[in-house]
C-alpha cells in the first residue's frame, strides 16, 4: 500500500469501484442484476409558442351583407360587396360586375353615400351618374387619412425628354385633328406626355389628373401610325370621362372604336420596325 493509500484510508476513503465495461456479451453478467439506469426525462421545451396573428378587426358599421342590401335594390346586377384597405381606389367594381369593392369606410357611410354609389355604378343618365359621383367624392373627402399615412399623394411630375418635344407636336397634331373631324372639338386638350416606363401597355389615359399618356416606344422604335392609333384609343376615354361615364372597353368604346379605325380592345399586336429591348 503506498504512502497516499494509507492517509486516504485515516479519512475512511474508499476507493470507489472501478467502472464496469457495459458489453451485451459479457458472460460474468447475470441477467436482471446490471440492469442500465432508467432513461433522464428530457427536459421540456423551453421555446415559447408562436403566436398566431391576431384577427382583422371587422370595420365598424353595417357588414357587407347589409351594404349588399341597401345598394342591390338600384343596382341588382352586384351579388355581394366586399371591404377592402384600398385607398387609392376605395370603389371599384370586380368579378364581371357581380362583385361591389368598397373600401372598409363606407362600412359607417350613411345611408345616402351608398345609393349614390349604387347609381354611380349603374346609372344610364349621365346626369345621375354626375350627382352621384359628386357625393361619393364629398364622401371621400372627409375620410382621415390612415395612421402612418404621409397625407395625400402628390401628382406625379411627368419628366419630358429634350427630345420628346418633336414627338409631342407630332401627338397634338393628330389629337387636334380627330378632335375636329369626329368630335366636334368638344374634347378638351389634355397635357400629353411619353414614357419610357411602359412594358405592357402601349398608352394611358387619366383621370387625376387628367392626361394621357404614350410609350416613348411607339415613336422611337414602332412604324408610323402607331402611336397615332394608340392616341385614339385614348381619347375615346378622355370622351368617356368628359361624358362622365366611366373609362371601359365597352360596346360604346366599340362603336367609336370603329368610327376612329381603333382596336376595339385594350391589348393589340404593334409593328415594330426595331423590336426594342425590354
């Protein structure tokens, strides 16, 4: 016994015993007497649960059903509205004019404001969509803005290219022709701008604020007559709008589609004589 054995052994140390291999196919173990110590439970999981998102708080005010209600009577051909967080169009109309889209504030709009939108979307008489439209705006108007909003959205400045001008006078020219010879000159002249921005539209017509728009392409890239005829179409909107109908691809668009040798629908194929890139 060496020297640290015999002081350990003053303490009453004993050394502990030495750790058996654990081998299946040890022959000295005796079935039942070796028994592995029970599994530790695992510790519960400390990773508090993702909260769900919280439900969309229903808009104050009548449900959609009840909107339904008061403007199907002056406009059955809507089945069903739908509130939507859409400011920068709080009315428009979907599913092939079976389906109201309002923004959630008309959920409190008085009764007034939603007939006057049920005529705006329905209404034959110029005269009637014209009153009604004038009340939806008033409506409209007085709605805050929503929390975090930067206020109204200021027009966009349209940047006219030094050499835009030339393609512009080119635009006014036809634009004052077919305003004489189909219109009467009753159109107004509207600001006309290019842009290089459009991919898949050809032009664009505005209401606010009133203006239309060519693709810079058309003059730079497409055969004569091309931008031409994308300005007709145009105007025919502008006709629209100043008629106080509202912009479409309907079957008076169509019929003044044929007096002004328009395509009577919104996409059309252009002749390219330098395919440009995209």
């Amino acid at each position: 016994m060496s020297l640290l054995d015999e002081v350990l052994d003053l303490f009453g140390w004993v050394p502990p015993p030495r750790p058996r291999p654990k081998s299946s196919r040890d022959p000295k173990r005796t079935p039942g007497t070796d028994a592995p110590p029970a599994p530790r439970p695992e510790p519960a999981a400390t990773r508090e649960p993702v909260p769900a998102p919280p439900a969309r708080a229903r808009p104050l005010g009548r449900t959609e059903a009840e909107t339904l209600a008061v403007v199907a009577p002056i406009a059955p051909h809507f089945r069903r509205v739908v509130y939507t967080r859409n400011r920068r169009i709080m009315a428009s109309v979907a599913e092939r004019g079976r389906a109201l889209r309002l923004n959630e504030a008309f959920a409190s709009a008085p009764r007034d404001v939603l007939v006057a939108v049920a005529r705006l979307f329905s209404a034959r008489d110029a005269r009637t969509r014209a009153r009604a439209r004038g009340v939806v705006r008033a409506f409209i108007a007085q709605i805050p803005p929503a929390k975090g909003s930067a206020g109204p959205r200021r027009p966009r400045r349209r940047q006219v290219l030094p050499g835009d001008e030339k393609h512009l006078e080119r635009l006014r020219e036809e634009f004052r022709r077919v305003n004489a010879a189909h219109f009467g000159g009753a159109l107004p002249e509207v600001p006309l701008f290019l842009s290089g921005q459009m991919r898949r539209r050809n032009g664009h017509f505005s209401s606010h604020p009133v203006e239309i728009v060519i693709s810079r392409r058309l003059l730079t890239h497409a055969h004569p007559g091309e931008a031409e005829h994308t300005l007709r179409h145009e105007m025919i909107h502008l006709w629209q709008h100043a008629e106080g109908k509202k912009p479409d691809h309907g079957a008076e668009f169509r019929a003044w589609a044929r007096r002004l040798d328009v395509h009577p629908r919104a996409t059309r194929a252009v002749g390219w004589k330098n395919q440009p890139r995209r």
